[in-house]
C-alpha cells in the first residue's frame, strides 16, 4: 500500500469521525432544546386566613384569594391558551408556606395549537392550622411536546 494510499484513508477515518460527532453533539443540542421549556410563567399567591366571615374572596384576576374565611374553599382559575402552533405540555409547580393548602385541578396536561385550558387554582385551610397570611408562587413551566 502506497504512502499516498494511507493518507487518503486517515483523512477519511478523520472525516468519518469528525462527521459522527458533529451529528451527536447536533443530535443531543436538539433533543435538550426540545425538553427545555419554551416559556415558565409565574403567579404569586397571597391569602389571608381569617374568622371574618364578612370579608370573603376578593374579586382580582390575579392569585391574591385576600381574606379567605376559614373553614371555605376558595377558587381561582387561570385560562392557558396555546398560540405557539405546536402541541405543548404544561405542568404546575407550587412553592412557600401556602403550598400545602394549594390544589389544582391537574397537575400536567397538554394543549393542542389554538387549545384553551382552564387551570383552578383552589385553596382552603384545613382544620388545626394557624390562620395569617400565606405566600408563595405558581410556576407553569410550558413544554414543546
């Protein structure tokens, strides 16, 4: 085999290689790209846990529930709709002293391009607990599927 020969050989192990691993890294760049999500969003929660039953639930948009009598349910909703022309996955994650008493109507689900979705964000102090103000905030971490 002449010297020339060889050459021509390396230069094609190399050129294979080099081209597997562009593809890999290409690959992988890809798929961590397709499981990052494409928007988080974040609500704060506020409540105020009372005997006052004359007060009730404020009538904001947001997830401030105001004074919330103890003993009651009080819900919130927030409508998702999906306007990024792919199926999405959206999933909640509640955080700080109010998580514990925080409930959701779901806790994944996916939505379809132009899908809307409500999600009921219900909160309630059970029983024992000490009444006062509780924070804390819902992350909705929105996915491509």
């Amino acid at each position: 085999m002449s010297h020339r020969h060889r050459d021509k050989i390396k230069i094609i192990v190399i050129s294979v290689i080099l081209l597997l691993l562009v593809s890999i890294y290409a690959y992988r760049a890809y798929t961590y790209r397709l499981h990052q999500p494409i928007k988080i969003m974040k609500y704060p929660i506020k409540v105020d846990f009372s005997t006052n039953p004359k007060l009730g639930v404020t009538g904001t948009p947001d997830l401030n529930f105001g004074r919330v009598p103890n003993k009651l349910v009080a819900t919130r909703f927030i409508t998702m709709n999906n306007t990024y022309g792919i199926p999405v996955n959206i999933s909640p994650e509640i955080d700080g002293n109010v998580s514990p008493f925080i409930s959701l109507n779901s806790n994944s689900w996916s939505l379809q391009p132009g899908q809307a979705e409500n999600l009921n964000v219900s909160v309630e102090l059970p029983e024992g607990e000490p009444l006062g103000n509780y924070t804390g905030t819902l992350t909705l971490y929105v996915k491509r599927i």
